[in-house]
C-alpha cells in the first residue's frame, strides 16, 4: 500500500495515528538537527517532521523539489500551527521514507504565485496542473458538471451521445475536416454542434436530451474561444419558450446553489434584443450596474420603435434641438449622439479626461475624441463644448443623460454602429474604473426577440443571425411563408418584411457574457424549406446538405426547441477569471496549437498517399 491516507485528510482527531503518505515534495526546511519537508498531493499540504536518525539519512538521500515521496510516522500535534492549512494542527514524525522518483528541476515554481509565463507553463502543463489554483479550477469544472448532470437527470433529461464525425455544411464558422481513408477524396466534419442530431432524436421521441459534449469550430481565437470547447447541449420536445426559459433559469440557479452556496431567488430579468441594443449597446449587456445610455441623436432607420418612443416621451427637447441643428459641428454632423452619466466622476482632472479620451481613440475602440459635461456639486456645469451651448443647455443634456450633482456626462457622437458599440466599451471601461463589475456578484439575464435574419451586403441576401433551424415567432411565420425573400433594392432592405420578422430565439447572460443561446426549432419541411431558400439555398442545394432532416420532418416531427450553454464560459465567470483557457486541462493557445505536445503536427508522405491528399505546402 502506498498511503492510508491523502495529504489533506488528517487532523488533530488523528494524532497518535500510525499512517502512510505519499505526494510530491513542495518545500524542506533545514532547522539544525530537525528538517520540516512539505508533501503535497491533489488533497492538501501536509508536514512532515524529520529528527533524529532520520533526519541523519536526509544528507545521503536528498530530497529535491516535486520528487515522489512516500513516508511512514506517527501523527504528532503541531507545536506551531497553521490555520492556513487544513492539516495545519499537526504534523507526521517520520520513522522511514522511500524516494519513489526523482525529479528534474522544473522549469518554474510549482505554487500560486509562480514565475512561470504562460507560454513556459503551456509547454509543462503537467507541471502547470500541479499547481493549487489550477486544480481549483479543474474541480470547479467537475463540480459544475455534476450539479448540471444531477439536474438534468432529475428533470428526466437523457445523455445520449451525437457522432464526431459527420457531413461539412459550411454555415457560420469554419469546419475541421477529417478525410476519409476508405472513401478517398471525401472527408469527414467535426460537429460545430450536435444542433440537427438532437433535433432528430427529438423526431425519434426522446423528448428530453443532454450532452456535455465537445464542438469544433476552425475560427480565430481570443481568451473566451477555443477550436474545442464543450457545450452543455439540451433539447426537449413538446416545449413553448416559456417552458425552456423556466427549465433552464432552474438549471444555473441550481449550478450556483451546488457550486458556489449561492442561492438565486428572484426571477432571472428579461430584455429584448431591441431594447438591449438600445440601453447598452450591445445583445449581452452587464446588468450588475446602471450607467444606461441616453440616446441624444439617432438617425430613424435604427431602432425605429424605440426611436419612436423615446421621441414621444422627451420632454427636454433635447432630441428635436440636436436634429435641427445645435451649431456644434461635432454633434450636427454626426448620424447619432450618445451619452452616460459616470456617478461621481464630476471631480475627474483633465489629466484623466485627457487619459479617458485617448482611451476611446484606440483602434480597438475607434473615436475620434470624447466630450464630457461635469455636474458639479455646487449645481453649475462645465463642458469641453461651452461655446456652443449655454449653462440651461448643458442642465438640460445632463439631465437626460440621467445626471445627478457631482457626476460625469460621457458623450461620443459619430456613425451609428460604430458610435454605438464604443460608448457600449466605455460603459463597461467605466464600470471597470469604479469598480462596479465585482467578480464575486452574478447576474443573470435573459435576451429574447432577436431579428431572425441579418442582410450581407456581401452576398446581397439573408443571413440567419442564429441559425437556420430557429423558429420565426409563430405570429410571424405567416410573414416567411407569404413573402419572397428576394431584395430588389439593396439600399432599402430595411423595407423588406423579411427584416421585422423576430427569431423564436433567447440567450442567458452572465455578468455581460453570453453563457447559454437557443431556441424554438422549425419542425414543419414547407417552413424548413422557406428558410433554406431565404438564406440563398437553392432546393438541390438544401436537399444535399439536410435532405436527412426534410425527410425527418415528413415522419411526425413533434414541436421542439433547445438551448445550450458554453460550458467552459460559465467555469470561467463561476471562477472569477477572464479565460476559459484557466479552466481547460490541455488548452490551445492563441494560434491554435498544443505546444506541450506540438500539435498540429505533419504527417508522413506514407499516410498522405493512403488518404490520397497532396498538399501545396512541403512535407517534412
């Protein structure tokens, strides 16, 4: 037997305990005829106590950092004790150990605060995986699959797997292929997702199903992307958004009840993609704090509701004033104006608006500059545009923003789109500054009424923003079904009933992060194929790609819809970082490449000419 018990099992309860550890060495304190060695494994730290004769053997046998160690003693109380350990109330007296391994020096300090860079720690993950915070994740990551397995299951949810290996139909992001040995010049693809799978066992009558599966996707990456992740993949039968919202809002509060002893009472906010893009400036906006934009100026073919509205409800008159002209050419000849009122901000020195304002000018965010108003406590107010509006004015400006006495007015003014997805930045920048985006506060969000299409300007023609198995809003379905999808005239497709027309579609956001996207499904083949044919699919075309699914949906498809979550995202937020890199075992790093094992990797001429593939590249 090579231990009795773990490294972070023991307690004052055991002293007198005769036992057996085994671990690797994390640190050795010399204290004359005493030495204190730290053993650690994936339980815990405990200390080992070496005196005596003992110790005496330690100057033959050294012990060097991570060598393999089992040792045998007796649990003694520790004269100086640790509360910072679990095991920190006692200590192992140690009659005789055994060096099991030795070990290199590793290339960094294996402890939480190592030396290491990520590239070093990427080439010795294994090394990397020893370290306390990285196993913290990697059981969070357990622990998070779990609570939603244990859910699921008692839900009734069945966990059926979907194949690997499956047809190429390039729509959306890139396909990994795989070609095929025994079919020569045809290739395999890795699943984006199991999306027509479970929908087909939805036609089979398995009117619940989950996976917490692997999906591939060959696209550029960043500190939230991978070309594999894991999804937690669901989807049920005989549904309505409404029972999916309910099923799935139970699943996270559950997660965060199990994981993190958080308890979610209230019921998950909802917003529609409209007024989301509206109020923040983006689909997934961080609700944990206000600071909503204000809408000073927009031109009338975005957001045309809202718009609408918002010019019935102003009573400022600020909006009409900035369309007929405000004699500032910086707000007169920009397509829209948008503001936030930073709390508290008023006493910003131009030093930090000077810094702010070529924040905003970063490529990354693309302003040309940033004007301001400070409300000041004594209730005067100071613009970096006085000159062209009077103190009653800039009053005016603040208060629609939503300013109060000693906040700061934030105003960017450009092309819409652009425009408005810096100011959404700036936001989240200035919510960063005053520190109200805490990593240890969640909240959930639901976005529903998305636009079921989006136009390329490319390809003149629809694009489906989710994908082209979402649902119109059954109130709209009339809409796909009566109208051409054709656009005669590219520069007003906005015209075309095509762009009212809203998906059956939701996502949930998490702390500003899109963490789990789905929706109601098309089951009926006469609107499957008024789909295809309004993303451009001709129907030999549509036959080749999904004939299998068509046909499904001639044998009795029930109504049915699904949503699945990114599995790896909602470990990363749980845990408080940035990456989902920190809560993957072997991760890829940003070109996309293991470089603990060097992969991708050539393969041999032998193994090309069995595949019978030529490269235009050399093969080494």
């Amino acid at each position: 037997m090579y231990r009795t018990h773990t490294c972070g099992e023991l307690r004052q309860s055991d002293v007198g305990k005769k036992v057996t550890l085994a671990g690797w060495v994390q640190t050795t304190r010399e204290f004359g005829p005493i030495t204190f060695l730290d053993l650690r494994d994936r339980y815990g730290i405990t200390q080992l106590n070496f005196g005596g004769a003992i110790n005496a053997r330690l100057k033959d046998e050294h012990l060097g950092r991570e060598f393999v160690l089992q040792a045998q003693g007796t649990v003694i109380e520790r004269s100086n004790k640790n509360p910072g350990l679990s095991t920190g109330e006692i200590e192992i007296s140690i009659e005789d150990f055994k060096v099991l391994n030795k070990s290199a020096v590793p290339p960094f300090t294996i402890q939480d605060d190592t030396d290491g860079g990520d590239d070093l720690r990427m080439k010795y993950r294994y090394l990397d995986l020893r370290r306390n915070a990285v196993r913290k994740n990697l059981e969070l990551r357990y622990a998070v699959g779990r609570a939603a397995r244990n859910y699921l299951h008692g839900q009734g949810f069945m966990d059926i797997e979907t194949p690997f290996l499956i047809k190429s139909t390039p729509e959306g992001a890139r396909d990994f292929v795989v070609p095929s040995r025994m079919n020569p010049g045809e290739f395999y693809a890795l699943p984006q997702s199991p999306q027509t799978f479970k929908q087909l066992l939805m036609v089979s009558g398995y009117d619940r199903y989950y996976q917490i599966v692997k999906c591939f996707r060959d696209e550029d990456l960043r500190a939230d992307r991978q070309p594999e992740f894991t999804q937690i993949d669901c989807e049920m039968a005989f549904v309505e958004q409404e029972d999916i919202l309910h099923m799935f809002e139970g699943m996270i509060k559950h997660i965060f009840r199990e994981v993190k002893g958080i308890e979610i009472t209230e019921k998950v906010e909802r917003t529609t993609f409209d007024q989301a893009m509206w109020h923040y400036g983006n689909d997934k906006p961080d609700i944990r704090f206000a600071l909503p934009i204000a809408n000073l100026k927009t031109p009338a073919s975005v957001y045309p509701i809202q718009r609408a509205k918002a010019l019935k409800d102003d009573t400022s008159g600020i909006l009409n004033a900035f369309q007929t002209g405000t004699g500032f050419p910086v707000f007169d000849d920009a397509e829209t104006v948008v503001a936030i009122a930073a709390p508290g901000l008023s006493e910003y020195t131009r030093k930090q608006l000077d810094e702010l304002t070529e924040w905003v000018k970063r490529p990354q965010i693309g302003m040309k500059g940033l004007a301001y108003i400070k409300c000041n406590a004594d209730g005067t107010y100071k613009s970096s545009f006085d000159k062209f509006f009077p103190e009653t004015e800039l009053k005016k400006l603040a208060e629609y923003a939503g300013a109060k006495p000693g906040d700061l007015v934030l105003v960017l003014a450009g092309p819409e789109e652009r425009t408005r997805k810096a100011m959404s930045e700036l936001r989240l920048e200035v919510g960063n500054r005053q520190g109200l985006r805490k990593k240890d506060e969640f909240k959930l969000l639901w976005v529903l009424d998305f636009p079921l299409f989006e136009y390329s300007e490319e390809d003149n023609r629809w694009v489906a923003r989710h994908h082209p198995f979402t649902a119109p809003k059954p109130e709209q379905i009339s809409v796909m079904i009566d109208n051409d999808p054709t656009i005669p005239d590219p520069t007003a497709y906005l015209q075309h009933p095509y762009a009212s027309v809203k998906a059956n579609a939701y996502d949930m956001v998490l702390n500003g992060n899109e963490i789990g996207g789905g929706s109601i499904r098309i089951f009926q083949r006469e609107l499957q194929e008024k789909m295809f044919a309004a993303l451009g699919m001709s129907p030999e075309e549509a036959l080749h790609k999904f004939g299998f699914l068509l046909g499904a949906f001639e044998y009795g498809a029930p109504p049915h819809g699904g949503i699945a979550f990114g599995f790896d995202r909602l470990c990363s937020i749980m845990g408080g970082s940035e990456s989902i890199r920190d809560f993957i075992a072997f991760p890829k790093n940003n070109s996309g490449r293991d470089v603990m094992i060097d992969a991708p990797g050539t393969i041999d001429l032998k193994q090309l000419d069995e595949l019978q593939i030529a490269t235009k590249a050399p093969v080494k």
